[in-house]
C-alpha cells in the first residue's frame, strides 16, 4: 500500500471490560474510558441477571441492550425535533401573519 498516508489515531490506552484488557486508539482517551466502564458495567449487569458465565453470550445481550438504547434515544431526539418544528412553524405564522397586517 505504498502512496498511502494513514492519519494518526491518537493516543493509546488500556481499559478493562469484563476481566479484559484492551488497548485502544483515539483522539479523546478520558472518553474512552467512559464508553468502556459503561460497557463494562452493562455487562456486568447482564451476568448478575443472568445465569451463564459464558463472556460472549453476556456481550452480545449487552451489546442488544445497548442497541436498544441507542434506539429509543434516537426515537426521542426524533419526537423532540418534530415537536421543535411544529413550535418553529407556529412562530414563523405568527411572524408573517404580523408582517401581512402591517403591509395592509
């Protein structure tokens, strides 16, 4: 791959998640480490409900419980903006109903 220029990925660091060690690159180290103490933690929360020991089998039910809420984050930042664009809209009547009176 001669020609080709790779960007830096920044600094290195070590977390753990669930008994792992990972060594991991990025730009923002401190919020690195947040992501992985919240993925650990969501795993840890799965085994406790749970009843298998298995590491892969308790990632993927967190990471599905992740996902889900990532959806419902997703679904709310959605009502919140229709209902910011409703609200928007209103104004904006309003602005130009004024503006149709003063021009009469």
């Amino acid at each position: 791959m001669s020609g080709e220029s790779r960007s830096n990925p920044g600094e290195y660091v070590t977390v753990e998640i669930y008994d792992q060690l990972y060594h991991l690159s990025g730009q923002n180290t401190e919020h690195i480490r947040e992501l992985a103490a919240y993925v650990d933690a969501k795993m840890r929360s799965v085994a406790a409900r749970g009843k298998t020991a298995d590491s892969l089998r308790v990632a993927v039910l967190a990471a599905l419980n992740l996902a889900d809420e990532l959806s419902q984050a997703r679904s709310a930042d959605l009502r919140e903006g229709r209902v910011r664009a409703a609200s928007l809209r209103g104004l904006l009547d309003e602005v130009l109903e004024e503006e149709q009176k003063a021009d009469s």
